[in-house]
C-alpha cells in the first residue's frame, strides 16, 4: 500500500508541477506547500536502499537545471515549471539523504 502511495505522490507532483508551471495564477505558496509535502511523502515511502545514489544523482542534476533561471532565453513558462519540480524533489532528497546518513551513522 505505501508503495502506491509513494508512486501516486510522484506522478501527482509532478503533474502539478508542469500544470502550476502552464497556469501561472497557480504560482501560490500554497501550491509550493503541496509540492513541498508531496516531495516528503515519496522521499519517506518510494525510494529505497538501494535506489538510493541513482535518486540522488538525478535529484542533483534536477536541481541543478532548476538553477537555470540565469537563461533568460528558457522562457518564463520553461523557468517555472523547473522551479516547481525543485521545490518537488528537494524535500524528497533531503529526506533520502538523511535516512542514508543515518544508514551509514549505524554500521
């Protein structure tokens, strides 16, 4: 059951996130807040041991990208819905992060 939680949780946010990125009345705090809590639930219910550093990596890079608002050229529509996916995946890898410090702290 946690695992189809933790899927519905992705795909919602990030479907919110390209949708809220389309329609710009969206951009609330509120919206960030429901990204923000979506992002927690799959760090905390879909990622495992061992997709750990493949989940990392990619959380890496998508923040990263999402760091491009320094290209005018991507668009405003582009820039949003990159800074909606960070505000996404953020919560999710700092939770992923923590549990594997917490794995490595153990042994």
């Amino acid at each position: 059951m946690d695992a189809k939680i933790g899927s519905w949780a992705f795909i919602l946010g990030v479907l919110i996130s390209i949708v809220a990125g389309l329609i710009p009345a969206w951009q609330t705090p509120t919206l960030i807040w429901v990204l923000v809590i979506l992002g927690l639930v799959v760090g905390f219910l879909n990622i495992t041991a061992k997709e750990t550093t493949e989940f990392l990596v990619a959380a890496l890079a998508l923040m990263i990208i999402g760091s491009a608002g320094a290209i005018p050229a991507l668009g405003v529509i582009i820039l949003s819905i990159l800074a909606n996916i960070v505000a996404f995946v953020a919560p999710a890898a700092l939770v992923v992060a923590l549990k594997s410090i917490w794995t490595l702290a153990q042994k």
